[in-house]
C-alpha cells in the first residue's frame, strides 16, 4: 500500500505544482484497494473523498436497458450534475449520497473545499466524467486475491453475488470504456 500512496502523491504534488485545485480518480476492480488507498490519502493529507457507491442507481433507474449499459449502474449523470461541474468549476459542493439501506437518496452532504479532491470507486473513470479529472488511477487485482478479500470483506454469501453480478458489470464497463487506457497510472 505503501508504494500505492507514493506513487499517488508525486503525481498529486507534481500536477499542484502547475495548478492551485485537482481533481483525483481512482478507479479499478473491486478489492482491489481503492477506498483503502482513498482512506490512506485523506488521513495522511487531508484530501477530502468522493465514493461512487454513494451513486448507486434508485430503484425506479434500475431498468434492464440500463444496467445492460457499459458502467450504466450508477448514476454518473447526477454526479457530474452535484459534484464533478461544481469541483471543476470551483464552486461549493453539497451532494445527496445515495442509502442503500434506504434505497433513497440522504440529506446533503457539503464537501470540504480542498485543493485536491479525491473521488474514488468503480466507475469513476466512466467516459462522461474522465476528462474532468486530473489525474486517473487505475488499480488491479489478480482474480484469486480479488475474490479472497471480497469475501474476507462481505462474506461468502455476498462474495458469490459479487461474482455473478457486481464483478461481471464491472468488466463489462472496463472493457467497453478501456478505463486502465485513460489512466496516468496504473497500479
């Protein structure tokens, strides 16, 4: 994880040196350590982050047709709409992240103004959002370890749903958006 953060960070540092506010995606398999990396940035820089799980789609969004769409099962329109426009543009950002224990959208959620934003998640570097990032990271996993910590993490019941739903959607979207390509770095 070490060397994760550190690659991470001289990019980081080398693009503030040419502007004052960037935009981080970190985008990758599942288990494979983005919101770890995420949570290591933040709590050794003070980067705020932006998880793509609180895009999760509504109940009434879920239709065949859009979950059959590369990266169509979250919803990337409203996270341009509350957060990346308004990170790109230098305004406040206040968004509703989405409950999946309510499967309802939550009160607001205003994000820290920050010189660098970190949003990270599955889908980040969907085609309609990667040109407003400054830097994109792509991390990968070999399929055994990824399925050894999803299940270390959601147990075998749920390791197995994501085997057979959330995994092949994923691969679908990484294949037809060629994420790890739009990615400065790829670890």
């Amino acid at each position: 994880m070490e060397r994760r953060i550190e690659a991470v960070q001289a990019a980081i540092a080398g693009l503030l040196a040419e502007r004052k506010r960037i935009i981080v995606a970190i985008d990758g398999r599942c288990g494979s350590g983005k919101t770890t990396l995420a949570a290591a940035l933040s709590e050794r820089y003070g980067y705020p982050v932006v998880h793509m799980d609180d895009f999760f789609l509504r109940p009434v969004q879920r239709t065949a047709e859009r979950l059959a769409t590369p990266g169509g099962n979250v919803d990337h329109e409203r996270f341009l709409e509350e957060v990346l426009l308004p990170l790109h543009n230098g305004d406040a950002v206040d968004y509703r992240p989405f409950s999946c224990r309510t499967m309802t959208l939550s009160d607001s959620r205003p994000l820290p103004v920050s010189a660098v934003t970190v949003v990270e998640g599955s889908y980040a570097c969907h085609t309609t959002l990667r040109d407003f990032y400054d830097l994109r990271v792509f991390l990968d996993i070999d399929p055994a370890t990824q399925m050894e910590r999803i299940i270390r993490r959601n147990g075998p019941e749920k390791a197995e749903e994501f085997r057979t739903r959330w995994i092949p959607l994923e691969e679908m979207y990484f294949s037809a958006m060629d994420v790890a390509s739009c990615c400065q770095l790829k670890l």
